[in-house]
C-alpha cells in the first residue's frame, strides 16, 4: 500500500494543473470568504443629508430631543457619509460611491412636535436585485433609529407627565412655579371639604376632589400606555437548546466543509478511475494487492489531501473572523471523520466510473446537490419534501460533516459526538458499497 | 517432460452466458503456446483466468497468479512515471528481492535502458508494449500470459516484440499468447489451441492444425482456421 501511495504523491504532483488547483482553490476561498465577512453588507455605504438647522429640537412637555440625535443613530447603523446638500448626494448615489441616500428634511423638528407625520426621502439606486437588497437593509436601519428615536421621546413625555402627577416646577413656559402635584390635591382637597359645612360649595368641592383622584389615577396609566405604544410588542427569544452560530462563522464552517467535500471526492473518484483508465487496476488486483487495500490507498491519499486543504483553509479564515483556537483539537477530529467518509464515497463513485472525466463528472454532480439540500432551511418548503431532503442527506456524508465540523469550531448543536458516529457509520456504508462496486466492475 | 502450466476443465460463466467450457492443456518450460480463434472465442478471458485477473467458475490451474506474469491487451501503465519507475513499482509490489537488478536486466532485454528516465505517455506504441511485457516479466516468473501482445503494433515493432519473445521462451519461460493474427502463430508457435464459443476445439501444432484443415504445409493458416472451423460447424450441425 505504501508503494501505491507514493506513487499516486508522485502522480499528483506531475499533474501540475491539479496541484495548482489543490494549493490555489483553498487560497482563493478562505480569501474571498475573509473578504466577503470583513466587508460585510450589514452597514451599507450611505449619503446622510441634514437639512435640519443646527440644534434643532423636538419639543415634548418640559423636554427637548435633539433631531441631531436621531441622525447620530442612524449613522451608528450605517457606513454614513455625511453629505451638504440633497443634490450632492444624488450625485453619489448615481456614481455608486454609496449605495442610497437619505435625506433628512428641515421642517421634520416642527411637524413631529405638531403631532403630524414626519417623513425621510431615501434615494436608491441600481437594478432590482440590488434595489431590493439595499432597500431591506435601510429599512432595518431606519426603523431601528426610528425605535431609538421615539424611546427618547417617550421618555420626554413620561417626564413630563411625571411632573403633573407629582408637581414641582415644571419649566413649561407660562406654568407658574411650585406647582402642584395631581397626587397631591386629593389629601389638601379632602381637608378643605372636612372644614366645609354641607351645602352646594361642599357637593361641588366633592365633584372636584373625584375628578383629581381620577385624574391621577389615569395620568399614572398612561405612563404604562406610552411605554407599550412605543414597543408594544417586545421579543423574548428562547433557544432550546444548543448555542447561537454567528453567520460568519457558520459561514466559513459551510465553505471549509464544501471544499473538503470536493476535493477529497473528487481525488478519490480520480484517483481510483485513474488505475482503470491506465489499464493497471486488473493488474494490481490479480494478487499485488488487495480490493480493500486499493480502496484503503485511494481514500486515504483523498483523505489527507482535502484534510491538508480544509484545515489551510480554516487558518486562512481565521485572519478574517475570529474562531477558538482553543478548540482546534476537535476540527483536527471533525476534519479527519469527515474526510474518511467523503473519501468514501469517493471511492464508491470511482468504482462505477470506467474514465477519470466520467468520476468527476458523476463526482461533481452528487455533490452539488448534496450540498444545497443540506442547507435547505426548515419552513422553506413543504413538510414532505423537507422530510426527503432530510433523508437524502441523512444519508450521504455532507451534512453530518457540516453538523461535526460546525460543533467544532462554534460548539453549536447538535452535539459533535453524534455526528462522529453518523459519519464513522457512512464510511463504513460507503466503503462496503465500493467494495461491491469494484468487485461488478471487473 | 513436466508440464510448467497445467489448465484442468476451466469454465467461466457470466450469468447465463458460457464463456468458457471445460477448457484444458498443458504446456512446458520454453513452449510457445498461441491461442487462437473467432472474436468471443473466450481468448481474453483464459488468459485473464491463467494470470489470475479473474475467477473460474470451475477448474484448475497451476502454478498461480504469483508464478505467472501477465500482460494484458491494454498496456497497464502508468503514463505519469516513467519506463523505470513503472518498472521499480511492480517490482516492489511483486517483493522482487533486488529490485535494481530486476529493472536493470528489463531495461535490457526491451532495449529501452536509454529511455528508462522517459515517461511512458511519451513512448511510442511499440516502446509500450514493450513495458507492458517487461512487467509481467519483472519478477521472473516461469510462465508468461500475453494477450494480443502485437495488437496496435506496426510490422517493425512487431518483429521486434515477437525477437524479445522468442528470446525469452528460449531462456525457457512458458510463453502462452492469444493472437488474431494468425501469421503469428504459424511463425512462431510451437504450439496452437483453437477456442470456439467457449470451448477447446484443436490443441496441435500448427501444422497440424494445416493438415486437419487440408491446408498445404507452407499454405496460408488463416485460411486453414477458417476452413477448420467450418468444417467443424458442419460436422456439429450433421450430428446434430
């Protein structure tokens, strides 16, 4: 089996093309996906237009809410640039320096304290993928400053009706000092009614001394009611069970277990049509060396090639998002599981093929799909179909590596262990069907 | 005189199809054997069976693969090492002891030792062939198993593979080949077996196989084999 092994090194290594492919395919990745995720579309690029005067506020009661604070929380949720006039940022947004605009109107302080609707102008441009794109992710932005804005604002508004409940100087113009509070007026008035001798002033004063009670008593609720109209519906998130993967980082587990779906299929199917392609397996196999061991050479040689490049490529990444180093140990095992059983299947799809071009044609056909339907989230189609695709890739190796190699380096669910075995299971699986599949070939 | 090769009713069946029925011979060190007959005849695959490369449903034969080299139709190379590297990994896979004297001596006997460090893909068909024949050869075995080793080969390479055959024969290796070029038989054969659907039909000499089909001793044997066989189609078809 060594000699084999050398011999196929030797092979590999005088197929310049694919060599050249083997060292620069994981280089280009890891490259691109650190770009990709460094540069991440979360905070698009976007012209900021203020047109309000400088220190312009909103008014609410005895409070003042800077509009300079609404476009600072915006800015925070974009890439801002902040441009002079609306016509400037048309200009940037037509030469693609940015990829929207947004302009915030002069007269928008005014109509927020006279109760009307205020509104943004947002500019976009490009075709209607990217429109789309763009438009849900300033809309995210915006609502979220918009959330933030009416929080201030809310609050301004609890003081202020905080100060009539409880009284105070309230620095309202026109309210006279020392005022006092609604809370207060029950106890004083019912003191007053107490000195008064029954008659028409004393029903009247018990008229008044009711409405004051309830008066207070309903301000005090509307201070809940503001709270709830401003968030009325907030979100509590449970996970149950397993811990959250960042999409970065689950990003880069996808590309890491792509590439080590290919290359290590795609070599073992080669590697293993090669020996029937050069006339040489039904030599080897008259007693030089056995079906199990070939299988054995050729999987393990895909094996330690993809592993070599899944794990370059897993310190590539790691320039551009930050992984546990930590837990290097368990990619080393997740890595090595899932190898052996895409070299597997490898071997399985080489044992059918007659020709190299038709192994990796057939290779890149199976694993294509295997990897799409893997990643088919739940909900996004129907239940049955969902529950096909949650057979098929059950029962290729894909997505068991993924779910192994993504417990590894972001200890999510479900628990590494299961996966190790379902893996170890396919191997076997597979490595029984090349077997077989070797032996009808001859 | 103690037959080297012994082959022992050997059938092969692939499903319901008989590939081969009860085939048997003998041959001696330093015989020439060929193996002649219509296409589908079971040729390839007696070789392949005698080389160890397939099972039998049935038979005997003896020695075993270790004892035999083969050299299959297709030259089993691989085009990415050279004749020398070629050369070097069958002999570690056959547990040649000195395995440098073993690509050594084959390098001579093909006459390639000034192309040993050339890869195989740039080889002439011929030059190939030549390899091909070397590996079955590198462990020294004492029988030879060649399958259409001429096929694909101009008139010039072919007197030169079948010089390096006869050679090695005359140094008493068991040389057994299939052929379709009958020529080749008559020319250098000590010895002919005739294949027909899966069965032995003549085992002779050559001439032996002219006299059956009334062919004159220096008359054409391709012409002989096919008179032959159809005199034995007629005889089955009377009989039967």
């Amino acid at each position: 089996m060594r000699s084999l092994f050398v011999k196929d090194l030797l092979i590999l290594r005088r197929s310049r093309l694919l060599l050249a492919l083997l060292i620069i395919y994981p280089v280009a990745i890891a490259l691109l996906i650190g770009f990709a995720i460094s540069r991440s579309p979360s905070r698009p690029r976007v012209a900021i237009v203020d047109e309000t005067p400088a220190g312009e506020t909103v008014q609410v009661g005895n409070q003042r809410v800077s509009v300079s604070q609404y476009a600072d929380q915006l800015f925070s949720q974009v890439q801002s640039v902040r441009v002079g006039t609306r016509q400037e940022a048309i200009e940037q947004v037509k030469s693609g320096s940015v990829i929207a605009a947004v302009v915030i109107p002069p007269d928008i302080a005014a109509k927020i304290s006279s109760l009307d609707r205020a509104s943004l102008e947002v500019l976009y441009n490009g075709d209607a993928l990217e429109q789309s794109l763009v438009q849900s992710t300033l809309n995210s932005a915006i609502a979220q400053a918009n959330s933030a804005f009416s929080e201030q604002i809310q609050q301004a508004a609890a003081k202020a009706l905080n100060a009539l409940l409880e009284g105070g100087n309230l620095s309202i113009l026109g309210a006279p000092q020392n005022l006092i509070g609604l809370h207060q007026i029950p106890p004083e008035l019912k003191a007053l009614i107490a000195r008064q001798p029954p008659g028409r002033d004393r029903q009247a004063l018990e008229r008044i001394d009711a409405f004051a009670g309830f008066a207070a008593e309903n301000l005090a609720l509307s201070k809940n009611v503001l709270s709830t109209v401003g968030q009325p519906i907030q979100v509590k998130s449970s996970l149950l069970h397993g811990r959250r993967t960042p999409l970065n980082t689950f990003a880069v587990v996808v590309a890491v277990t792509v590439s080590l779906m290919f290359v290590c299929v795609l070599l073992a199917a080669g590697g293993l049509a090669l020996e029937r392609e050069e006339h040489a397996l039904s030599r080897l196999l008259r007693g030089l060396v056995s079906r199990e061991a070939l299988l054995a050479e050729k999987g393990s040689l895909a094996a330690a090639c993809a592993f070599v490049v899944a794990l370059a490529m897993l310190a590539g990444v790691g320039a551009f998002v930050t992984l546990e180093w930590s837990r290097a140990g368990l990619w080393v095992v997740a890595l090595v599981f899932g190898a052996a059983a895409f070299a597997a299947l490898g071997v399985a799809i080489g044992a059918l093929a007659r020709e190299v071009r038709a192994a990796s044609l057939l290779a890149i056909l199976m694993s294509l799909p295997l990897a799409f339907l893997a990643l088919v989230p739940q909900g996004s189609v129907g239940h049955g179909f969902y529950v096909a695709i949650g057979v098929v890739s059950f029962v290729f190796p894909f997505k068991a590596a993924l779910q192994a190699l993504d417990a590894a380096v972001n200890d999510a669910s479900p628990a590494i262990g299961g996966s190790l075995l379902h893996l170890a299971v396919l191997t076997i699986v597979f490595g029984a069907l090349a077997r077989l599949g070797l032996r009808q070939a001859e | 005189m103690n037959a080297e090769l012994s082959v022992g009713a050997l059938s092969k069946r692939y499903g319901t199809l008989e590939a081969l029925h009860e085939v048997s011979f003998n041959a001696h060190p330093g015989e020439l054997v060929a193996v002649i007959g219509p296409n589908g005849a079971g040729k390839t695959t007696l070789l392949s069976i005698i080389a160890g490369a397939q099972t039998a449903s049935a038979g005997t034969v003896a020695p075993g693969p270790d004892r035999v080299g083969w050299a299959p139709q297709q030259p089993a190379l691989y085009s990415k090492l050279s004749v020398a590297e070629n050369l070097e990994l069958f002999a570690r896979l056959e547990g040649v002891p000195d395995r440098a004297d073993a690509v050594g001596r084959m390098l001579d006997q093909t006459g390639l030792r000034g192309r040993a460090d050339e890869r195989v893909a740039r080889l002439s068909g011929g030059n190939r062939q030549r390899v091909n024949v070397a590996l079955g050869l590198i462990a020294n075995p004492p029988v030879l198993a060649l399958d259409e080793p001429s096929a694909s080969l101009d008139p010039a390479q072919r007197e030169r593979l079948w010089q390096f055959i006869v050679a090695l024969a005359a140094g008493g290796t068991t040389v057994v080949f299939s052929t379709h070029n009958v020529v080749e038989a008559q020319r250098y054969a000590d010895r002919a077996i005739v294949l027909a659907d899966g069965r032995l039909v003549f085992d002779g000499t050559p001439q032996a196989l002219m006299r059956e089909a009334g062919e004159a001793q220096d008359g054409d044997m391709e012409r002989a084999l096919v008179a032959f066989l159809a005199q034995r189609g007629s005889r089955e078809e009377t009989s039967g």
